[in-house]
C-alpha cells in the first residue's frame, strides 16, 4: 500500500490594486517597454496599505478550502511559505490558523525565498507520507512590495503581492506514477550564493533592509539550474519532459520560464504563465499559477505537472505531481 499526497482543492487572493508598468514611468527611468521585454511582466498587485501577509494566506486558504468543500477543523497541518511574515514571531501561518478558526493541529512557515513553495510542498509530502499529518493546507503568500527600494529601477518593477494555498490529503495510491498526488521532489540549496539575491536587513541587525539582486547573474542560475531540478525529480520516478502535462514555473522572468520550457523540451503550450499579470510573487507564485491554470480550464485532474523554482539563498526545486 502506498500514501499519497494527493490535491484536494486550491486557491488564491491577489490584493485589489492592479499597479500597471506605465505608473513607474514618472518617477524612475524605466518603460513599459523595458519592463516587457526584459521579464514579460506588465502589471501587479500591490497589498493595501496595512494589509499583511497572514491576510492574504487567509484569503487564499479560505478559496482552498471552498473549493475542497473542507472546514477549517478539517485541516490537522498549515505551511506557509514566506519571507514577508506579518512579524519576526510567531510564525505567520499559526496567524492564518487562528484566522481560519482551526484550534487544532499545527502551523509553522517555512523559508526559501521563491522556491518556498516547493520546499514547503516537499515538507508536506513528507508529514503525509510519515503518518504526521492527514491534510495539509500549504500556502505560499507574499507582500514583497514591502522589502522594495522604489529607487531601485532594477529591482521594484519586477515583484509584487498575493498568495495561493492547496490543500493536501492522504490517501491510498497503487504506488506507481499513475497515482494521483505528489510523485517526487529534488531540493537543493547553494549558501556560497547568498550575496546574488538578498535582503540588506533584518532582526539581528536592527533593520528591516531592502531586496537586492544581481539580476543577471540570478538570471544565468535560474536558466542552467531550473531545468536541471526538473529533470532530477522527473528521473527519480522514471519519467521525461514528454510526460509533462503542464510545467507550472515560478513566474519570475518569462525568458527564463521560456528557456527552461526549451532545455526541458516541453513546448511553451504547456506551460502555465501568470508572470504578465502577477510580476514576481516569491513564494506565492507557483501555487497562484496553479490556481489561476486550473480555473482557466489548463489544469485537469490527471495532468502531470512539474513545478520548479529559484530564488534567494540559492535555493532551487522541482516537485512532480499528479494533478
Ligand atoms: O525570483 C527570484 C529569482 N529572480 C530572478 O529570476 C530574476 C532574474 N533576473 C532577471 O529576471 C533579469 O536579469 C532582469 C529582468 C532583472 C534584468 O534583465 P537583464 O536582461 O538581465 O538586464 P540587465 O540587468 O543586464 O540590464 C540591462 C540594462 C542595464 O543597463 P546597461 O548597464 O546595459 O547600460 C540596466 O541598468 O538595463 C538597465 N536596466 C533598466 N532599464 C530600464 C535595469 N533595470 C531597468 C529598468 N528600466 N527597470
């Protein structure tokens, strides 16, 4: 017999203001054009002014939840994905717990920057299949518009806010890659690249600091490294870019979701893209990709999707599920 962590319902919030590439154009030197062109981004969401992370996972957890026909005492585990929690402490997930009604179970954020979710998706896999935990909601929710220098034409005009959520639950698969949930994963993290992309503050130094990225340098990583992380993970369970349904990326840089779809050769057809409406979302994007691929009719119920991504840290990974 073997568990399987299989998707019960998903979905997402995006903060009501739609902030367009043309609004930077009066206070940085920059272009609608520019921005396109260099990263496929057209707009984003910016969170209201006191609108916190937890606020928009809750918003996201409750769509999850409606679409699973779940309660909130129905869920025993919440992972969140963040690196813009409402505080240092406590954890920004037992915040959306509380908001969700649920007094059981419990809840802590998981940290790696844009490839949060993959790593809080691999956690959740794990907590499942070792009998920790029967359903777990895993969210990815961001307010990156917080960390940015607005001076920084490099950098403000590629990240913005929102969250998604899904929900995972046990149950009983034939142990082969037919089986609904998720399949395989591969994780990895480079320290030796910390300085490529971080934020210049935080508790220890009395700061709360600003993003900071060598964009290109980031950009010739995310190519050579995305790529490869998918294929680890598909090859663990004996599968190839063929198989692939759908490549759900992070959504940081449509040239780099565009090479990697190549170096995977998987056409741009089965690739999801929300990065013109979203900019980057971090740790929010995969699982608002999701969201928005399977209310757009992309995503069906056994579809094989490969979702990967890289960010701080380096961090990097690949999950392969059954939709
Ligand atoms: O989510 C975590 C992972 N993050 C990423 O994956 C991001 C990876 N990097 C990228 O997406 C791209 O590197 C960027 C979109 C950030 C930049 O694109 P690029 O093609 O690598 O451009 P570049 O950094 O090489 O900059 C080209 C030029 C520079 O001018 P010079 O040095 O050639 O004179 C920049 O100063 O574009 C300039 N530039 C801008 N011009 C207009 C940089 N930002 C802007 C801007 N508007 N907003």
């Amino acid at each position: 017999m073997t568990i399987r962590a299989v998707v019960k319902g998903i979905g997402h919030y995006l903060p009501e203001r739609i902030m367009e590439n043309a609004e930077f154009e009066a206070s940085l030197d920059t272009s609608d054009e520019w921005i396109k062109a260099r990263s496929g981004i057209e707009r984003r969401h910016i969170a209201a002014e006191g609108q916190t992370t937890s606020d928009l996972a809750t918003r996201a957890a409750q769509a999850a939840l409606a679409d699973a026909g779940l309660e909130a005492g129905d869920i025993d585990a919440v992972i969140l994905a963040t690196s813009t929690a409402d505080l240092t402490f406590p954890a920004a997930a037992t915040i959306v717990q509380a908001n969700l009604g649920m007094t059981r179970g419990f809840a802590f954020d998981v940290q790696a920057v844009c490839a949060g979710f993959v790593f809080a998706l691999a956690n959740a896999n794990g907590m499942i299949l070792s009998g920790q935990a029967k359903r777990v909601m895993v969210i990815g929710a961001e307010t990156f518009s917080r960390l940015m220098d607005w001076t920084d034409r490099s950098t403000c005009v590629l990240f913005g806010d929102g969250a998604g959520a899904l929900i995972l639950e046990a149950e009983t698969g034939t142990g082969t890659t037919a089986d609904r949930g998720v399949l395989s994963s591969d994780l990895n993290s480079d320290g030796r690249h910390r300085d490529l992309l971080y934020v210049d503050g935080g508790v220890s130094t009395h700061t709360t600091g600003h993003l900071r990225m060598q964009g290109r340098e980031v950009f010739r990583h995310a190519v050579e490294k995305l790529a490869q992380t998918a294929h680890n993970a598909l090859d663990k369970i004996g599968l190839s870019g063929e198989d692939v349904t759908w490549i759900v990326p992070h959504q940081a840089n449509l040239r780099i979701i565009t090479a990697t779809a190549q170096r995977m050769q998987v056409p741009l057809e089965r690739v999801v893209i929300t990065v013109q409406d979203h900019g980057n979302t971090s740790a929010a994007s995969i699982p608002l990709a999701l969201s928005v691929g399977k209310a757009r009719g992309q995503i069906k119920q056994g579809d094989l999707i490969v979702t990967e991504a890289i960010g701080g840290g380096l961090s990097w990974g690949a999950v392969v599920l059954r939709w």
